[in-house]
C-alpha cells in the first residue's frame, strides 16, 4: 500500500509539472534559449576569465556582459545587413508584372504547352500554360500580399524583440553563474542519484555546446556557398544571392526538407528577379545553374559538414541520427525534426547514467 501511495505521488508530481511546463510554455522556451546561448557562450567567457588584472581576476559579470554583447553585435550586423537587401527584394518582387514575366519566357512555356499536350492524355484542347500562370501568379505575387507578408514578419520580430530582451536578461545570469541553471535541473531528482544527475548534465552541456557552435558554422557556410553560387554561376545580383544565402541557412536546420524548398524557392525568385526585366538569358540553362548550386551545396553539406557535426559532436552513427529525425517529424512534424537530435542527445546521456544495465543502453551509448 506504501509502494503504491508513493507511486501515486510520484504520478501526480509528474503530472503537475507537466502542467506547469504547458502553461507556462513561453517562459520555458525562453529559459531553454537562455541555456543553449549559455553553452555557446561559456568558452568566450572561460577564455575572459583567465585575464588577470592587476593579479586580480577578471569580474565574471563583465566577462558575461562581453559575451553578451558579442552575441549582439552578431545579431545586429545580420539585420542591417540584410534588413535594407530584403526589403529591396520584396519591393521588387512587388514591382512584377505577370504578364510581362510570362511574355518574356513565353517560348519556354509554348515548349511546355507542346510537351503537356503530346504526353498527357485528355488535357482540354484551349488549355494555355501561360494564361494558368498569369492567373496563378497575379492571385499569389502582388502588393497586396507581399506587403501583408512583410506586415506580418514585422509584427513577429517585435515580438521576438521582446522575447531577445527576457532571453538577454536570463543569459546573462547563465552566463555569469554556472551553476545556477544545473542547480536548478538538480533540484528535480532525488538526491541519491544528485551525482549521476550532475555528471549526465555535464556531459550535456559538452555534446551540446559542440553541437550548437557546430549549428551555426553549418549556416555560415551554407550561406556563404548559395551566395556565392548564385551571384558566379546563377548570374543574380549579389543582394538577391545574399537573401537566398541566408533564407538556405535558416532553412538548412529543417533536415531533408529545409534544402529542397530553399531549392524550390531560390529558383523561383531567381528566376522573377532575373527575367521581370525581360533579360536576354535561357530559362532553363539558368534553372539548372542554379538549381545545381543548390544540389551542390547540399551534396558538400551532407558529405563534410553534418557528418562532422552530428557525428562527432554528439558520438551518434549518422544512420541512428536519420531514423531519430524522420520518427521526431512524423510525431513532431517540421518542429520535431529541428529539436529532434538536441532531445536525443538528453535522452542518451540520462539513460547512460541511470539505464546503463540494458544492453540497448550500452549500444546506444557506447561512444559517448
């Protein structure tokens, strides 16, 4: 009857956390964005801490405020960097005519049209390929929506802006004590399994530190070849390339589908920004050019990058990391996949210090 009361008291608290975590879901995401901007933070800080002034050691508020506001400056420099590119490109896109567009790959389409109606049985004999896309791109690309869209993302990053200004306030007291968020994790199990807690939490706060440095480079780098690519072989403007540099990066976390529908989308958008103004260039040579650099991007992201990234910063064969991904987005859909591997690694460590007596325990956890 003890055995089962306290059963009982164990479901309940269970249950009352998970309730408070649900209802209080935005503090807590802003408390787990403090903590992974800590892990990446903490070598900056560590690094500050072993200047010595005056034989004195250097204040370990001022080290997290440096941290922090390189942490900004980064920030900082991507929106006004990009801020005024993107605005450009949607005034741009805004400033297409459909009718001009299509008029100006009107050869390309009648190709298209021939091909549809030779290939494909029963297609009505009036059917115009150019006719559908005016209409389809009149209802989707136009002022009206494009300034809604940008309406609408402004009112997002004020909220986000309200959201890096509690994240900001949350780092930094991460930052500038290490142990309290740990203590705080600690205060959740029993204190006869405190040690194997601690020693699981710090094995977390390494993988995953490594794992979110290596996150960002990936970006980086990302960024860096589809701008590139674009501007040399895709023969867009360097503003219009560096856009969808970044909107590949970004879209990069999304594993295995991310790539495809920045695919998708850069070659749309090259393709409205290159032929709006009637330029002189063969539409599909210019689709293949760019769809190749995005190919080739994600063939050299897939070989180098996140094999180094998955594999080795988090100790996982990249066969488990993809069955991990694809079951998080068939329970998590697109979320999922993106905190798919962080969980996982939680989920490892803490079955390695507490699970360790199952054999699929040890297999699963052998590297790490």
């Amino acid at each position: 009857m003890n055995r089962l009361a306290r059963y009982i008291i164990i479901a309940a608290g269970v249950a009352v956390v998970c309730f408070l975590a649900w209802y209080f879901s935005n503090i807590l995401i802003y408390i787990l964005i403090a903590a992974v901007l800590s892990l990446i933070g903490r070598p900056v800080v560590k690094r500050l801490d072993r200047i010595r002034i005056l034989k004195k050691q250097f204040p370990r508020a001022l080290s997290a405020t440096i941290t922090l506001m390189v942490f900004w400056t980064l920030i900082l420099l991507f929106i006004f960097v990009l801020s005024p590119l993107i605005t450009g490109l949607v005034g741009e896109l805004s400033s297409v005519k459909p009718d001009e567009l299509i008029t100006n790959i009107a050869h390309l389409l009648r190709n298209v049209e021939e091909w549809i109606a030779k290939t494909i049985p029963g297609v009505h004999p009036g059917f115009s390929l150019q006719k559908a896309l005016i209409a389809w791109f009149s209802n989707f690309v136009n002022e009206s929506m494009l300034l809604n869209i940008f309406g609408s993302v402004t009112n997002m990053l004020i909220s986000i802006g309200t959201g890096m200004f509690v994240v900001t306030f949350i780092t930094f007291f991460f930052l500038k004590e290490d142990h309290l968020f740990s203590g705080g994790v600690m205060a959740l199990f029993p204190q006869k399994y405190e040690e194997h807690a601690r020693h699981a939490f710090h094995s977390v706060s390494t993988l995953l530190g490594r794992y979110f440095i290596g996150i960002f480079i990936d970006i980086f780098c990302i960024m860096t070849f589809v701008t590139l690519g674009q501007t040399f072989a895709g023969g867009l403007p360097f503003a219009t390339a560096l856009v969808l540099g970044f909107i590949a990066g970004i879209l990069n976390l999304v594993p295995y589908i991310g790539p495809l529908v920045s695919m998708v989308l850069g070659c749309g958008i090259g393709l409205i920004v290159t032929h709006s103004a009637g330029a002189d260039a063969n539409v599909l040579l210019q689709l293949l050019k760019m769809a190749l650099v995005y190919i080739g991007t994600n063939i050299i992201d897939s070989s180098f990058f996140q094999p180094y990234i998955y594999s080795n910063s988090i100790k996982a064969h990249p066969l488990e990391i993809f069955l991990v991904i694809i079951t998080a987005g068939s329970i998590g859909g697109i979320f999922g996949m993106i905190v798919a591997i962080p969980t996982y690694t939680v989920v490892r460590v803490f079955a390695k210090e507490f699970f360790n007596h199952f054999r699929v325990v040890q297999k699963l956890t052998e590297k790490i």
